[in-house]
C-alpha cells in the first residue's frame, strides 16, 4: 500500500509545504481521502492524467489516484499538445486535471477538481491494484509508455528507507519539477515516509540556499547540472545531498564538496525501467556509482553491459500485464571485486570514429571541468571519410580554445572534438534530458573533417 504517513501523534506537524499552500499530515490525509472519493464517485477503477505542476494540489491528485485504485499518469506542463493528444490516445483515460483542456476527455482544473472534491467525506479505504504510467526520456527517439505497480514503488521507498535507517532525516527538500522521476520519487517517498516535503516552485540557486539554511539536517534532492550552480553558494549546513539522473562528475562532486563541507553527497543509478539499482555514499569511489541498493542484484553479460534483477522494475512497455523479473539496461560497466559497479557509458552513445569507438560520456566528463560552461553534450555527425567525427555543441561563457587546450590534455587523441559547436541552448526531452536524438538530427551533417 502506498499511503500517506499515518501517525497521530505527528499530525499537528507540517506534511507538505509549497511555499504557497501548507498542509499538517492530519489535512494532508483528509484531502487526499476527499480527492480519492471524487475517483470513486466517477468509477471504481479507470485512468487519470494529471499535469505536475510543483504544487502540493498535484501531489494531492496523485496520491489520491493511488489510494483510489486508478492508474495514475502524471506528464509535463511543457510536453507538446501533439505529445500530449499520443497518451490520450493510447491510454484512453476517463479523466485529465491539467491547467487547461482541449482533448476529447473531461478536463478539470485544479481549483475546479478541488471544489468539487472538498464537498465529499474521505474515501478511508486504500487500493493497491493502481499502476503508475510514466514515459521514457526520449533521448534515443520518441518516449515510450512503461508501467509500474504500486508493489515497485513500495519496494523502492523501502531501499530508501533502508539506505538513510541510521541517519537523521526529518525533511525533503525538492528544488526541480515533480514531472521528472527522480523529484517525484523523492516527494512521493517523504509522503510514505512520515519525511516533511518542501517543494521549490521552480528552480533557483539562491533560493534552495535558503531553504537549505533553514532547515534542520534536510535530505536535498539534485540533478547533476544543479551541482554547478550549487558549487558557487558556500553554506554550513549539514545534511545531505541525493544525486540522480546522469553521472555526477568527480570534479564537481568535489567543489560541491569544499562549498557546502557539512552536507554529505550521495548518489544513486537508476531509471525509469528499474527504479534505484546502486548507491554511492561520500566513502564510496566518486567515478563510481556504488553498491547495489536493497533487494538489487547486479550481474554483467558476456559484452559487460549491466543487468538487473530486483523487486523495483517496471511491468512493461504499453502494457500493465507483463511481468518483467530481470532487465538489461543499455548501459556498460564493470563490477569490482567487493561489488562496487562503474558504469562506463550507454550504448547508444558511442561514435564510431574510424575504427575507433569513442564514448560520449568520457568526453563529456572533460569538457564539464570548464568553468562557464553551462550544459555540454558529444554526439556522432557522419562524416563520408571518418564514418563518424566527436562533435560537442555548448552552451555558456566558455571558450573554444579552453575547451580544446582541456580535451588536448586529457583525451586521447580519437577522443577529442573535431567540432566545438556554441549555441543557445540545447534542446531537452519532456523529462528534462538533453535530446541527443534531436541534435543529431538537426546539427552539423557532413561537416568537412579531414584535417
């Protein structure tokens, strides 16, 4: 069952806290029970879509859907309408929440859904048939639909529970948006947890310094592009870092380090398809991404790609009814003997320079050393003579020459940019990924690369 925190004696304190709206446990609970009796006032069972927008009223709608027994799929307030009109259409939902509607289905605001549920008793029972629906990144093409039980879910708050047992953690704080997995998964198990969520309307440096400061021993969930931004605002405050998404890099785990000496940083490796596999505390090697978390098992294949079998992987793809018991990522790595896993790289990001292979996230762990850079990708552009040259497209103050005198001294030489690119900005999944696909699509063909 994934429930909210349920323990009478903490319900006068704060659950849930947007800086707009807060709620004690006791409110929490009851809105949540009122919300979920508004589902089962429509049917019993069905489909709800819902926009995450970084409210504690979308957390609201979520939990309920799970307490009432629907499958829930949460999407971006960005995603395109055309993204959007493709999960109506394949998920065939009874209802939508979102800030605005033009589908074919019931659409209601928040305020208008929360009008209409507030005048309802609370629904006290709690389902657990609900699927969560999430989407892929998109980075390789376009997102897929994949599917989690409620059990999965359970099973990775429980791994959390067991990572942080010993350590004192009264408070979640979410800087970045609820529609990315990593954020969602931190808010959601808070709520679970009895942890009070403080959630960030939006991103920005300055202002989580500032939560950060006055909160006691706060759990801080980051991305590593976060980490840059971080690294420049010194505190003293102790606590800890939870670092998802793509590889933090060693260089800027460090100066996170000397910024903020009393706040612990740990980092986990995960996905949507299997939830968390591995930790990485601040004892752990920092090119590596740690040990298998609670209930992971992690095996190589024969071609050192990562493998896994554990209680936290999603049912399938496009459908709620398969039953997946181990899954192989995309990813490379290699286990040390005391079972601490690195992972090298994904197999869709290696260029094929000659008859060289050339890892993206290898040069791409250089080129984020450069002060004044702000987001960096290394993709494959075909080339008639090479088959493939190492392009990188930037964005931020950086310059070329500072790039190309870092990656002549730490690169070999198949392994540096023919190409230093300066643009915008780069473009990025409805998850918040980089779209390597787009960029690859749409950069540099055929540059003249010979020399």
């Amino acid at each position: 069952m994934l429930a909210i925190y349920d323990d009478k004696q903490h319900d006068k304190r704060v659950a849930l806290d947007d800086g707009c709206e807060r709620y004690t446990w006791s409110e929490l609970r009851e809105q949540v029970a009122k919300s979920a009796q508004g589902l089962r006032n429509l049917q019993t069972s069905g489909t709800v879509m819902i926009e995450m927008t970084n409210t504690a009223e979308a957390l609201i709608q979520l939990m309920s859907a799970f307490q009432a027994g629907w499958d829930v799929c949460p999407f971006s307030s960005k995603a395109k309408h055309s993204q959007v009109q493709r999960l109506v259409d394949t998920l065939q939902p009874q209802l939508m929440i979102a800030i605005q509607g033009n589908h074919t289905i019931p659409v209601y605001t928040q305020a208008e859904w929360r009008e209409r549920y507030n005048l309802l008793k609370p629904y006290v029972e709690h389902q657990s048939t609900s699927h969560f629906i999430g989407t892929t990144s998109g980075t390789t093409g376009f997102p897929k639909i994949l599917y989690r039980t409620i059990k999965s879910w359970q099973a990775s708050s429980e791994a959390l529970a067991d990572a942080y047992y010993n350590e004192k953690v009264q408070t979640v704080i979410i800087p970045g948006k609820l529609e990315q997995g990593h954020f969602l998964m931190g808010a959601i198990d808070g709520l679970c947890r009895g942890l009070s969520v403080r959630l960030l309307s939006r991103y920005h440096p300055q202002a989580l310094r500032q939560l950060i400061e006055g909160t006691q021993d706060p759990l801080v969930y980051i991305v590593p592009t976060m980490m840059q931004h971080l690294a420049e605002l010194p505190t003293n405050t102790s606590g800890f870092w939870l670092c998802g998404g793509d590889h933090c890099q060693t260089y800027w785990q460090e100066r996170l380090k000397t910024a903020a000496p009393r706040m612990r940083l740990w980092r986990y490796y995960g996905s949507m398809e299997t939830s968390f596999i591995s930790l990485a505390r601040d004892t752990d090697a920092p090119d590596s991404v740690g040990f298998p978390m609670l209930g992971v098992n992690i095996t190589l294949t024969t071609e050192q790609k990562i493998s896994v079998r554990s209680n936290q992987l999603f049912s399938g793809y496009d459908s709620k009814e398969q039953h997946i018991n181990q899954w192989e990522t995309s990813d490379y790595g290699y286990l040390s003997e005391a079972g601490e896993l690195t992972v090298i790289g994904r197999d869709t990001n290696r260029i094929q320079f000659g008859a060289l292979t050339v890892q993206a996230e290898v040069v791409e762990a250089v080129l984020q050393q450069t002060e004044n850079l702000d987001e960096v990708v290394v993709i494959g552009q075909n080339d008639a003579y090479w088959g493939e040259i190492v392009v990188a497209y930037y964005t931020g103050r950086a310059t070329k020459k500072t790039l190309r005198q870092l990656c002549r001294h730490q690169l070999k030489a198949h392994e540096r940019p023919r190409l230093f690119v300066h643009v915008a900005e780069l473009p990025h999944t409805i998850t918040g990924k980089i779209d390597r696909q787009k960029m690859k699509e749409e950069g540099i063909h055929e540059p003249s690369s010979h020399c």
